[in-house]
C-alpha cells in the first residue's frame, strides 16, 4: 500500500541532501583557483544558457518518461558536473562542469513538486501542498545560508575536497530517489506495436503541444507566473549584489556569512507566514511582497551593513511567502499530465526576467 508520508519524507531528505553543499559558493572558488572576473562571467553565462535551451524540453521528458526518473538524471547530472571539476584544469573543462549543474537544475525543476502534487492527491491530500511548498522554501533558504557560511570551509579544504564531498551527497541522494514511487494521475496513454521512436516523438510532441494550449486559454496562470517571476527574479538580485555591497560599507569577513544566513531566514519567516494567511487574496499577498522587496532595494543604498541586512531579509520574507502560495495556486490549474512542463515554462520565464534585469541591475546597484 502507497504510504504518503514516506514519499513526503524522501522529497525533504533529497531536498537536503541537494541543497546543502560545500560548493554553494562556487564563484569563491573559482576566483580562489586563479580564474578572473571575466572569466567567471563567461561561465555563469554558460549556465544560463544551457538553463535556457533545456529548461522546458526537461519538463517535457519529467511528463513523458517520469517525474521520478528525471529527478535521478538530474542527481547523474549533478555528478558528473562534480567529477569534471575535480579534474578541471582550464577554463573549458569548467564550463563544461557548470553546462551540466545547469542541466542537474533542468530536470529536477518541477519534477519535485509535480511528483509530490500528484502524489498527495492520490490520496486526496493535496491540500497540504502549500505546506509541502512552504517546507521546500524553508529546507532551500536553510541549507542555502549553511552552505554559504562554509565557504571558508571549501576554500581551505581545496575544490577537489570540496566536489569530492559534494559527490558523496550526490551519491546518497541518488540512493534516495531510487525509492521513491512513481505517481501519475493521468498517465500518458500507452500505445502498442509501431516505431517506438516515433511514438516516443509523438508523445514529447503533444505533451508540449497541450501545455501552450492551456496556457493560451488559461490567462490566470501565465499572469501568477509572471508576477511571482519578477518578484522572485529581484529578490535575487538583490541577495546577489548584497553579497559584493555589504564588504564595501564595513562588514567583517566573519561577520559576512552571519549576515547572508539572516537574510536567507526571512525566506523562512515567509513561507510559514503565508500558512497562517490562508484567506489572503492573491492580489493582496503579491502587492505586499512585491513591497518588501522594493523597500530592500531602498535600503540597499543606506550605506549601513544592519539597515541593509534587515532589507535583504524582508526581501526574502515577500519573496518566498509569494512562492509558495504561487505554487500551490498553480498546482491546482495545472493538468496532471502537463504538470512538470508547465512548472519548467515557469522556471523559463524566471530565466528569461532575470536575464532582462541582470546587466540593469548591476547598472542601478553600481551607480544609484
């Protein structure tokens, strides 16, 4: 018999065990290994682009083949990535390991959380998906602040140390989603005899097909995403530039990563806030976060390390209360055969957002 509360409880340790990581700060490292600004620029570039051109064809292949086993792909990915930069040498072999984190991002994004929404509503439980979404929020900002605080500790063990450690994790994650049982409420239709290829094409095919059908007709849902897309994409680039601003008006080293797990708390304090609002009309909640997050960005240009660390929490705090009742909202519009597709076209207009913003962000951060 299908137990729930297992397959909930494997979602959060594989969560954990994704999320909480020695090599977080991977922009330190690199830039302690030698490698110049523009040439970290040149690899973060890489992953956005890779994020890009897979994000939506990993959502198609999570509905088509499995949410479960794109979720073990995306671990392989993640491992892979890690063995390429142990044995990194130059800049190509870097990028290369970035092109397949990026796809580690790829097919686990919307898998998780169609799996688990599928899941619960076998056993009409998907009520708890908002609470389900506010603990992934929680364990992400958690383990987030953590593995930014052990920056230190990577720095001084060395990135093959650090990678080295990251694939061990990677290994007993793998372990975990191995276990996991795959749920389908509307499975794709199974056809027999014929070209198994082109079957297979026929169903990628029509998978996405549908998913820009819906989106044509449902409005509602490409109108949430947008909105928690922007206020997700400037809440990040806020806690970004706050990492390079903060040194700049006074904070200490060590005082640094305190500073950046309070910030990555107010996404805490958010996604259990929003729990207790449960009558809240969306348009309220997105007004108030999208609020919060302006008035960090005020007090970005304070000058004053406390002032703009209570920013970036409250920032935080908007942010991930809007995502989880976003997400919830969402899950209850979406098809359940179209369901990872439509989590990655979400994840692709982010992308798309952060892309627009990002060199006006720097502007505006620079120069205001």
């Amino acid at each position: 018999m299908f137990n729930i509360k297992k397959q909930v409880s494997k979602l959060y340790i594989s969560s954990v065990l994704g999320n909480l990581s020695l090599t977080g700060a991977w922009v330190a490292i690199l830039a302690a290994r030698g490698y110049s600004l523009v040439e970290i620029g040149i690899a973060e570039t890489v992953f956005h682009i890779t994020s890009l051109i897979f994000e939506i064809p990993s959502g198609i292949l999570a509905d088509v083949f499995g949410r479960k086993n794109t979720l073990i792909i995306s671990n392989i990915m993640r491992m892979i990535g890690n063995v390429i930069m142990i044995f990194s040498s130059n800049l190509f072999m870097v990028c290369a390991s970035i092109a397949f984190h990026a796809l580690s991002y790829n097919f686990s994004s919307g898998s998780g959380d169609a799996l688990a929404y599928d899941s619960l509503k076998s056993v009409s439980r998907e009520s708890y998906f908002e609470k389900y979404a506010s603990n992934q929020m929680i364990i992400y900002r958690v383990c987030s602040g953590l593995s930014t605080m052990c920056a230190g500790l990577a720095l001084f063990i060395g990135h093959r140390m650090a990678y080295g450690t990251d694939l061990l994790v990677g290994i007993a994650q793998t372990v975990i989603l191995m276990s996991l049982k795959e749920i389908r409420i509307d499975p794709p239709a199974q056809k027999s005899g014929g070209n198994i290829i082109a079957s297979i094409f026929r169903e990628i095919a029509k998978c996405f097909t549908e998913s820009i059908t819906f989106l044509k007709t449902a409005k509602k849902a490409m109108f949430l995403m947008f909105c928690n897309s922007l206020v997700g994409a400037l809440d990040i680039l806020l806690l970004f530039f706050l990492q390079a601003r903060l040194p700049q008006v006074g904070i200490s080293g060590w005082t640094l990563g305190i500073a950046l797990l309070i910030m990555q708390l107010g996404g805490v304090v958010g996604a259990k806030l929003i729990l207790r609002l449960k009558k809240a009309k969306y348009q309220h909640v997105f007004a108030a976060a999208a609020a919060l997050v302006l008035l960090g960005v005020l007090v970005e240009h304070s000058g004053m390390y406390l002032v703009m660390t209570a920013g970036g929490f409250i920032a935080a705090m908007g942010d991930d209360a809007l995502q989880v009742r976003t997400n919830a909202l969402l899950q209850d519009m979406f098809p359940s055969q179209q369901r990872a597709t439509l989590i990655s076209i979400e994840s692709f207009t982010f992308s798309t957002i952060m892309i627009v913003l990002s060199p006006l962000a720097g502007f505006f951060f620079s120069h205001w």
